[in-house]
C-alpha cells in the first residue's frame, strides 16, 4: 500500500460531559496537529498517490471550517463529547466527501482510505482510518 501525509494545525475550545473526562468538562483549549494520510494499492498513471499540492488545500478547506471555534457552539456538534477520536472521524470523513466530489482530481478515485491523526501533544494523539 501507498501513502502520503499531510499535516497542518487546528485550534479549537470545547467542554465535555461526564465525570471521566475531569476537570476538561469545564470550557477549554485544544490545539491539535492534524495529519491527513491517503492510501493506494497502486500508483496513478502519474505515478504518485494523490496531487499532494490538492490534499494540503482540502485539508486546510475543511480545517477552516473548525478552526478558532467553540465545538459546544457549532449545531452540528450539539449534545456530542468531541474528543479527539470524534474529531478524527469528522476530519476524515469530511475529506472523503471532498474526494467523492472529486476536489482531489480524478485519478484520487482511486484511493483505497484515508487516515487521520489528530495529536493533542507529543505525548499523546487519536487516529481515525476509513475505506473509500
């Protein structure tokens, strides 16, 4: 299998719910490192993955959509704890969305998954990996 990752940040505020998450039930920051990995079993006819220069744009399209926002606001997100794994889920599932809509060029049809690292620091992160 074939892959390439890129990475960019996002910074967001956000409280949970329920008495295993600590003192993070109270309204907080998190910035994460966000690294979007993209899968093949072969090579495209140009012999690369995907156009790496469209996978860091449609990383960065659907980072914005988050970026220097408070979750507990957004409606999509009411009454939901977005822990890092939930985010990983709604990052990756954005961006195969975005490769069914064919923002990644036509040969990105030919991905088999996509994979997505959200690291809250260097000591701990949450991946999410989805067919395609």
């Amino acid at each position: 299998m074939f892959s390439i990752t890129v990475r960019d940040h996002l910074m967001v505020a956000h409280s949970f719910a329920g008495e295993v998450f600590g003192p993070a039930q109270r309204l907080h920051g998190a910035t994460f490192v966000v690294d979007a990995t993209f899968r093949r079993p072969t090579l495209d006819e140009d012999n690369i993955v995907v156009d790496i220069g469209l996978a860091t744009k449609e990383l960065g399209d659907v980072l914005s959509a988050l970026n220097y926002r408070n979750l507990d606001d957004v409606p999509d997100f009411a009454g939901i704890n977005t822990s890092t794994e939930f985010l990983a889920k709604v990052i990756a599932d954005r961006l195969a969305e975005r490769v069914g809509a064919g923002a990644l060029g036509a040969n990105a049809r030919g991905l088999g998954g996509i994979a997505v690292t959200l690291r809250e620091s260097h000591v701990a992160w949450a991946s999410y990996e989805r067919s395609l």
